[in-house]
C-alpha cells in the first residue's frame, strides 16, 4: 500500500522484498480467505502504550467507506459482508487474489521490486538523502519507508525486520511481545477436550484493568485458542528484557520482509516476560447465574442432560466433575453447595493459563515504534527526517477480524503520501 500510494506521487519506488514473491500473511489471513475489512473500525479497541488520540487518528485517516470503494472500485476486489463474523472477504474467497492485486496496481504505478533482496546497512549521506547496501547491490534513496511488520508467524518472512534500525536511528521501541496468541496451560489442564469449540464471552483482569471479548473458544491439545480467546491474550504481558515465558521463544531467523520508496531495513530480538498471570474468567453460554439458576430449578431429570442441552456433552461433563456435582444427580436432588460451584463454573469459570504459543503462532505483534515520535500526518520521523513507518512497526494492534489490515492499509498509504 505504501508502494502503491507514494508511485502515484510520481516518485520512483524501490520495494526490497526479502521472500520470493511477498505478501505472504496476506495469503494466510482468514483461513486462505482474507478478512480484508472489519465491520467498522473500532480505535478504542486498539492497544498501544503511545497516546491513544494518536491511534485514533492514524485509524481514521483513512474512513472505513474510503477503503471499501478503493478495493472494490480501484483495485478491482469485489467484497462481500458476512454478517455472522462482522467481516468483508473478496467474493472470490480467495486471499491470493488480494495480494496479487496489491502487487499488480504496485506494478503498474511503477514500483520496482526486488525479490529475495535484503538490507545489509543503511548510511544518511552529505546531501541529506539515504545511502542504503543490499544483497543485490546499492540504492540511494531521497526516503525509506519502514514497512516491515512485527515478529509474528516468523515462516512468512516476518521476523521484526526494522525494530533495530528504529532503535539505532535514535526512536523509542515499546518492547515486543506476542498478541492474539493462543494460550497455553503447561500441564494442559484439559487436553482431554482438545477439538472441542462452542461461543463464549471472556472477562480478563490484569492490575486496574478489564478486557472483555465474545466469539469463538478452542480446545486445544496445549492449551485455549479461537477469536475470544485470542482478543485478551495481551493481559499477561509484562514489559522488560529476559526469557519469554511461550511454548516459542522469540528467536529471529534472518529474513526480514520490506517495502520502500527507495528501500528498507533489518532488525534484531527484543524479549518480553509474561510474569503474572491474571485472571480469566469464562462465561461458557449466553446464560447469566440466574438464568442457570432457573434452569436448573425448572428441570425434571439429569443435571447433566440440563446443561448438555447447552454445552459440548464432554465439557458439560468436565463441570459437573469440577464442582463435585455426580454425573447420576438428578436436578431435584442438587445440593445448595452443588447449585451454586456449578453455576460460578458455568458462568465466572477462571481459565488457568502458563503463557501463549508465542511468534510462530501470533496473529501480530505487540508494541513498537512509539507513535508520538512520528508525524501523524506523513508518518515521518520526527528524529530522523526522511524515514516513514507504517504497519505493525508501530506501536498498535487491534482485535481480531480485519482491524490490523485496516490498520495496515491507512498507515501504509499515510506513509506513501507523505513521502
């Protein structure tokens, strides 16, 4: 997008792309799908440790009607609305097709690219402009455009490329962790339901702060995943240098992925803890305690039978074992104590948790190139004149569902006009 907007400005753009054909997370967004847009966009959503205005109005620069006309109309994607997920996908269902778009309107604005080329250093020359040394030879560069994500999903060639340059180029990065990352429980309290998945609504407290998410929940054979799931992992994270607490180190593999006017960047590890773990508590239906309570109350056989009517049968039964409730009680013969630990499991359940997957299976990367040290009408540095950021290099992420290519697009094309 920063290719594409900063070619229309007639200047002569240099994309240095580090995998062979790039663009790969596009590909793999919403299950081979590409969730291209959200519903709305929701800055408030957002987490970031910058001035929150700022997300705000880097999110909006871009309206969320703007962007649809510009992938229907000016790219050429047909987009539909699924209500049920409260997401636009191409009609074709088709992810590739979204990027190879991207590319060809990158292309035909007169972007070079430079495949399985990557930036070896990075110099200012005399006359204020870039001098810049890559695997295929040298470019100078009147700007960059530092678009080269975060550390997540490494196997796409994303592996935090450009937090190092910031850093040596004199900005604040926010230290980096895993966000939207499964979660895991080391011993996996309930491997045994592993597959099993149904809609819940979350409650996760860390410090003075709440977090609540609903949607998709998944058992897995490790640990928790699924959109709900996802959208609170951030709670536990603690910012400072050390060992991250994951089932993944974060270990960079040298393979950053770029896109410039006139070219990009590198980039080295940073590390976070997760130290404590905060509660989080799961509703497992759209029921409230009273609700249960008379449910339970009206019924006239099982309580198992009750609450399967509601719940997968095997994690209904998993409750009913936690709150000490038989598998052959009869909803008549259920004790206070009985009614009551079932009901707090049904309704308040704290899902007990050692820490997350880590990059390899983050949807993105928390923290970043801290927002107010960037000029959020051009996104250019306000301590190196010349450099621009876009993207998850920025210190902001949003939920799951389109909001970080929402994020993606209205930064990249704020970066590519302003250079």
């Amino acid at each position: 997008m920063a290719a594409i907007f900063a070619a229309s400005r007639g200047h002569r753009v240099i994309v240095v792309e580090t995998t062979r054909d790039g663009g790969r997370k596009i590909i793999i967004s919403g299950g081979g799908r590409c969730n291209v847009l959200p519903r709305a966009l929701e800055p408030d959503r957002f987490v970031s440790d910058s001035p929150r205005a700022l997300v705000r109005r880097l999110l909006r620069s871009w309206p969320l009607d703007a962007q649809l006309t510009w992938f229907e109309r000016d790219l050429g994607i047909p987009l539909k609305f699924e209500a049920d997920s409260g997401k636009y996908f191409p009609v074709s269902d088709r992810a590739r097709d979204v990027r190879d778009r991207l590319i060809a309107k990158a292309d035909r604005a007169g972007a070079q690219f430079r495949y399985e080329t990557r930036l070896t250093d990075v110099a200012r020359r005399a006359d204020g402009g870039w001098s810049i040394q890559t695997t295929t030879g040298p470019i100078d560069a009147d700007a960059i455009i530092i678009a080269t994500g975060g550390r997540s999903v490494p196997a796409t060639g994303s592996d935090g490329a450009g937090f190092d340059l910031a850093a040596r180029l004199g900005h604040t990065v926010h230290p980096t962790y895993p966000a939207l990352a499964p979660l895991v429980c080391d011993p996996p309290r309930h491997g045994a339901l592993a597959g099993i998945s149904l809609n819940v609504r979350i409650r996760a407290k860390s410090g003075n702060k709440t977090i609540e998410s609903h949607g998709g929940f998944l058992f897995t054979h490790h640990g928790y995943s699924g959109p709900a799931v996802l959208d609170v992992s951030h709670v536990g994270r603690t910012h400072g240098r050390g060992r991250a607490s994951t089932v993944e180190n974060s270990g960079r593999k040298e393979t950053p992925v770029s896109a410039a006017k006139e070219t990009l960047v590198s980039a080295a590890p940073e590390f976070s803890t997760l130290e404590a773990r905060p509660h989080i508590r799961v509703r497992w239906s759209e029921f409230d305690a009273a609700a249960w309570t008379q449910k339970l109350s009206d019924a006239g056989g099982l309580v198992l039978t009750t609450v399967a009517r509601e719940l997968p049968t095997r994690l209904a039964e998993q409750l009913l074992i936690e709150s000490q409730v038989p598998l052959d009680r009869r909803a008549s013969s259920l004790t206070r104590a009985e009614r009551l630990a079932l009901i707090d499991r049904l309704t308040s359940y704290e899902l007990r948790w050692t820490g997350d997957e880590g990059y390899k299976k983050a949807e993105v990367t928390g923290g970043g190139v801290a927002l107010d040290e960037i000029d959020p009408r051009t996104l250019e540095s306000r301590i190196a004149p010349g450099i621009f950021f876009c993207g998850e290099i920025l210190d902001a992420f949003g939920p799951i569902g389109g909001h970080n290519f929402a994020w993606a697009w209205a930064t990249g094309r704020a970066a590519g006009l302003g250079s």
